[in-house]
C-alpha cells in the first residue's frame, strides 16, 4: 500500500481560521530544497531529527560539522552526544532507486572508516573541517551546556568508535515504497553494532510560500552482530584456501599465491556485480567479496531469507540456490512456495531444480564451463551468472515478500 500523508493545519489563536498545508512534490524541482540546504537545516537545527524514537542512547546530540572528510568520502552531518557517540546523517534528495541503494552503501561505507579512528583522529577532521585548534568535539559538546569530563569523553569516543556504535540516519525528502528495503543491506555488514534510522521530511507550503517541515520516522533497525551463513550442500565457504597451523610462518612464495588467488576471486565478483542488471530497483546489491559466494537478502526478519550466488573454483562450476535459516521465518516462506512449484518452473525455465519434497525447499541450478581461470569461460559464467541472478530475483522476491506479509497477518 502506498504511503499517504496526513494535510497539516495551521489554526489561528482565535480559532477562527484554518489553513491547510500542500504537500509539495519531490526533489529540488518540486519543493526547491538542495541536499545542502536539508544538510544546513540539521546542522542549525539537529532537534527536528525525531532521534530519541529511533534511540534513546542518542538523544539531544550536538552537531559538529557538515561534510566532514573521510577516506571514504565526506559525511554529510556528523554529530555527537556528551556521552561520546557518534551519530552520522546523510542527506538525499529521493529522486530514484539507484540513489536509494547507493546512499545505504555510503554511509556503510563511511562508519566502517569511523572504526578505524581514535578520538584524536576524529578530533584532527574536526577541528580541520571547523577551522579550530584544539579538542573541538568537546569544546563544542561544552558549549552547547553539557558538563562533560574530558578524559571521560574521549575514552568513551574512543570505545564507542572502536565497535561501531553509532547511529546512522538516512535522511530523505520523500521516502516511498520499499525503501525500507534497505535493512535487507545490513544483513552483510555485521560487525559493527550501529543503529539505522530513515527519516522522512516532508515538505508543505502554506499559501503566502512559507515552507513547512514535518519529520518522521520511516523505519529503524539494529544490525545483527553476528551472521550465520547457510551454503548449498557441498559447497565451503572458502575455496581451496591453506590453512596454516597457529605456529608456522608464511614463506614469501605461498603469501604471493594466496594474494593472487584473493585477487583473482574478488575480481570475480567485481565484473559480476559491475555487469549485472536487476530489474527490481529495491533489490539491494552485497559488496564483492573474497570467498566463493555472495548473497541477495530478500527482506525476511533477521535476514532469514536469501539468494545465495556462488563460484566452485575446484569444479568449474557456478550457481544460485534460494536459502534460509532452518526454523526460522525466511524458511517458512520459503516452503509457502510450494503451490507455486508448477509456476515457478516455468517462469525460471528449463534446467531449475524444484523440490519441496524434503526437509528444506530446493529452488537451485548450476553452470559448469571447462575451466573458470580460462578468459572465454569465465565471461561465459559470468553471463549467465548474471542473467540467470535477475531472473531468480525477479520470480522469488516477490514471492517471498508476499509470504512474508501472509505469515505476519496469520
């Protein structure tokens, strides 16, 4: 269902009159705000942020800078709360899918580099962004009437950046359908223990031009710490690699052999990433990796649903497998499909496994080539890699979203 939005009224004191607002359409070319103009409006005002229903830990935080520099690019609003953590904004302008999914990998991107950072470092951008010597974080946070222990401070910032606890924030114009889709993302960045807040700002104009901004909160969610993976039988999660005993040393020769072997593995997934077309524009897309698979969540909670899309480098072989954690929702789901086995091998084609017969679903099939080191092989594995990703997720995240919904109302 489409999302709607209330009219706001503008009352007299009286009560004698009454105005109601329009909501004006999306992007610059509707309501006239530039991404730097919402940037600046947070940084003047960070209370219009509806903070506290999304985290509580992260109340009344001080803003510090925009576009505060990173080696992965500027962050549009970085904040802080006297407590030492680090609240991130970025700021969107909601004009199509492709920024949709790019703004979620952005701001990964940008907590990830924060976790690296001390205090100090974070100190150093700061003060370099605002043009201030000294400990500008704090001096601000001060500033704006916290009575706050320097040591304390920094020690906790330090902490809190160490494992990732920040809260990031989406903010956007306009959010619509399916948008919040993009916690399906998080499911391949654990390790940092951040929170997700979307935060939706409407913009209404009264009949003089005077603008009216009413905030809300779309979505929240935590980031699971910790991800369990389930391969299609046979398969290991990493392909052929030496284990080496805790106390041996690595010779030169075998370190530069894992090295070419992680690069030619991780190229794979770049090519196929950087040429594959998915015709969903919600579906968000995993970051290439080193191991023999990645994987494409499909919205279940926890993200107990996915597709999985692998390489067997030993056989030449590559492959897609619809998965899910056993017991769980995203499986349930899964074998909800059943009545549309019929349906869904036409749909996906000759050469598909179906079967709901055993414990678990089986919506799989595989491509092997001669030798996936080979050049020609390759391109051809990754064509139909490619291909046949887009035809898997077009006829099962649907599907699997419309289970999801029935299993909710049951």
């Amino acid at each position: 269902m489409a999302r709607q939005h209330s009219t706001p009224l503008v009352i007299s004191g009286d009560g004698a009159s009454v105005v109601a607002a329009r909501l004006l359409d999306l992007g610059g070319g509707g309501h006239g705000m530039t991404e730097a103009a919402i940037q600046d409006l947070i940084h003047r005002f960070p209370s219009c942020l509806p903070i506290a229903e999304i985290d509580p830990l992260f109340a009344n935080p001080v803003p510090i800078c925009r576009e505060l520099s990173t080696p992965a690019g500027p962050i549009d609003n970085f904040m802080v709360t006297p407590s030492g953590l680090p609240v991130l904004a970025e700021c969107k302008l909601w004009r199509n899918p492709e920024g949709r999914r790019e703004v979620v990998g952005q701001i990964l991107d940008y907590a990830k580099e924060l976790a690296l950072w001390t205090s100090s470092d974070l100190q150093r951008e700061a003060s370099r962004r605002v043009g201030r010597e000294g400990n500008v974080l704090l001096d601000l946070v001060r500033a704006a009437g916290n009575d706050v222990d320097e040591i304390s401070f920094n020690d906790a910032l330090t902490l809190n950046l160490r494992r990732g606890r920040f809260l990031l924030l989406i903010v956007g114009d306009g959010i619509r359908v399916g948008v919040e889709t993009i916690a399906e993302y998080l499911q391949g960045h654990s390790g940092l223990h951040f929170t997700l807040g979307l935060v939706e700002m409407p913009i209404y104009q009264l009949a003089d031009g005077v603008r009216i901004v009413v905030p809300r909160v779309l979505a929240k969610t935590q980031t699971i710490v910790r991800s369990v993976i389930a391969l299609p039988d046979g398969l290991a999660l990493s392909e052929d690699e030496e284990e080496e005993s805790s106390g041996s040393v690595e010779s030169p020769e075998r370190r530069a052999g894992r090295e070419r072997r992680n690069a030619i593995r991780q190229s794979f997934w770049q090519d196929f990433l950087s040429g594959l077309h998915l015709d969903d524009p919600d579906q968000m897309r995993p970051p290439a990796a080193l191991g023999g698979h990645i994987v494409f969540k499909f919205g279940a909670p926890g993200g107990s649903s996915w597709l999985t899309v692998y390489r067997d480098m030993r056989a030449n072989r590559v492959g897609l497998d619809l998965s899910s954690n056993r017991n769980s929702v995203g499986e349930r789901a899964s074998k909800a499909l059943a009545p549309q086995a019929e349906e869904l091998a036409a749909e996906l084609g000759p050469g598909v496994t179906i079967d709901f017969a055993g414990d678990r679903p089986v919506i799989a099939q595989d491509f092997i080539v001669q030798d996936l080191e080979n050049q020609e092989e390759r391109a051809r594995a990754l064509n139909w890699l490619q291909e046949r990703t887009n035809a898997f997720i077009n006829a099962l995240r649907p599907r699997i979203r419309s289970a999801l919904r029935d299993l909710v109302e049951e």
